[in-house]
C-alpha cells in the first residue's frame, strides 16, 4: 500500500470515473487503474464498484476512503514541518472566499499578500459556505474566509474581524428620519435580501428573528447582489442591509441612505477556517496577520452583537481593530 496509491484512490472517488480521475491526477488511465487494482489485491476487496455508471463506491470502499484522507493529508504533514523548521512560507495555498466576502476583503489585502510572500502561489475561487465546508473537509482547498461561527465538526476558525451591519434606507422609508435604528426597528416585510446560499441572507434573518415583533413571514423580494439591492431600495421598494466594508466605496449620494445601528451594533464574525488536520498552518497565519494588518482602522466598532449564520448571537466587547 502507498500514498499514491490512496491518492488514486480519493481521485475516483471524487470524479466517479478513472479517465476523469486520472487526467486530474497527471497519470494515463492504465497506470492509475493498475495501481487501484493492485491495491485492491492486495486488501483482498473492492474499494469500487465497477458495474455502476457512475462508478460508486462500495460499503467499505467508503469506509477506505475516509481513512485514505486521513492518511493522506498526515502524511502532507511531513512536508508542513520541514517547511517550518526551515522558515520557509511557500507553495501552493488553495483559498476560498464566500461572494459576500470577496468583492470587499480581496483588493484590501491581494496586493500586499503577494508582495509580502511572493514565495507563495494563492489561488484564490468564489464559493458558497456550504460548499467551502466541503471542499475544506475533502481536501481540495487549504482554507477559507467565511462568516462565523459555524460550529463545524474537524473545522477550526480564527477571527479576523468584526464587520457591522449597516441599514441602507430610502428616502421613502419610515425609517429615514431616523439618525440610528434599532433591532426592534426591523420589520421583514419591507427588507431586501440577497437570494438564498448567501450567509449574509441567512445573518439579516436570524436578526430580524431577534426582532420579537417581527412576523414570520417569507420575505417578498431577493436579489442576487448587494448592488441590486441598493439599486432596488432606491427604486423605494425597500430598505436592505449591508456590511460596513461594503459601504465605504458608495458613492456620496448613496451614504446619505445609511443608517447605523444603536450599540451594540449587529456584526458578523468573518474568520479564516481550516481543517483541524492544520496543514499549512504557517501560510495560515501569514494570511491572518496581513489581512488583520489592513483591515485595521477600516473597521472601528467596539461594542457589537455577533449574529451567526446558524443563529447563534452573542454580545461582546471587542478590542479596535
């Protein structure tokens, strides 16, 4: 049994195809279907299930390729500790960043990253928090930046910032008059919110369910971007939120429809999430490091409520950052 050996294995698992499989895996289709067999062979089972189009994995196939990641991402360790003990902070980092994230964060830190740690070839994609999770958990990224807490099993979070809510209000709306708002100020019937696989989305809900004269009610408009959603509000069709980091580079005639909360001021978490496996931690860090380096004084709020993706709230004093 060898790690490549695994590796091929974790391939077909994840294409449900050999050809597939080894075009990814920068080998001939023959060469990866031997080794597979001989593995086969040699545990004196079927990892797959040939028969089925497309291919599956067997009863214990699955249970094989579970401790194959173990194996696996372990034995990537080895590489992580000598890159540590040298000092060393490059390769290859695989990151992904939630939409709701990218658009603000990327261009603040991108630059200084990459002059800062050239050594380091980042590729970066846009994804969804569900779908990072299970890219994370499979493997096939190094981390994430997502709102938390998410409260998931084998995934580590680390805070880099605490990102308030700010309510963007038409002219029209009861709510213009207002210099600050309040939670209780939130009715879900007039809130635009962005379509359904954002955390944001999900974030603005849980705070109007804070909101104990807030109806149940399903919301009646949903946009695909904060842009939309700003654009409809202007059109009077209601009010929407936002975070704060997206609000700085409106334009002068749109920051007149901001409206901040009263303390404590409703925030989400943004965090670096990894696998607790911790494989390029030190690339981790200098992530973490950089980017709480430039977010610093953008983002000035002490006292805030931490609004989760999955309902959790908690009030707490955070230092300036």
């Amino acid at each position: 049994m060898t790690i490549t050996q695994l590796q091929y294995v974790l391939a077909v698992a994840e294409y449900q195809n050999f050809t597939l499989a080894a075009e990814k895996s920068f080998v001939t289709q023959p060469t990866l279907s031997m080794q597979i067999q001989k593995l086969e062979d040699e545990l004196d089972i079927l990892i797959f299930d040939r028969s089925k189009k497309p291919i599956q994995l067997t009863e214990v196939g699955k249970k094989i390729v579970e401790q194959a990641r173990n194996i696996v991402n372990e034995s990537s360790r080895i590489k992580d500790i000598v890159d540590q003990q040298k000092g060393f902070i490059g390769g290859e980092f695989k990151l992904g960043i939630i939409p709701t994230i990218m658009p603000t964060l990327l261009p603040m830190f991108l630059k200084n990253f990459i002059n800062k740690y050239p050594k380091i070839n980042l590729k970066i994609e846009e994804q969804n928090t569900e779908t990072l999770i299970k890219k994370l958990q499979e493997g096939h990224i190094d981390a994430a930046i997502a709102a938390t807490p998410l409260e998931i099993e084998n995934i580590k979070e680390k805070p880099l910032y605490y990102e308030p809510f700010v309510a963007y209000v038409p002219e029209n709306h009861r709510l213009f008059s207002k210099q600050k708002i309040s939670i209780d100020d939130l009715d879900v019937d007039d809130i635009l919110l962005l379509e359904d696989g954002h955390c944001f989305r999900e974030g603005v809900i849980n705070l109007c369910k804070a909101n104990k004269n807030s109806k149940d009610d399903n919301f009646q408009l949903a946009s695909g971007s904060f842009e939309t959603m700003i654009k409809l509000s202007n059109e009077g069709l209601g009010m929407t939120l936002l975070p704060y980091l997206h609000t700085l580079d409106l334009p002068e005639s749109e920051k007149k429809h901001l409206r901040f909360f009263e303390e404590p001021n409703p925030a989400r978490e943004v965090s670096l999430i990894f696998h607790k496996s911790e494989l390029k931690l030190q690339i981790v860090e200098a992530l973490r490091d950089v980017i709480s380096g430039v977010i610093r004084g953008a983002i000035a709020f002490q006292n805030v409520k931490i609004i989760s993706p999955i309902g959790n709230k908690k009030n707490t004093k955070i230092p300036t950052v």
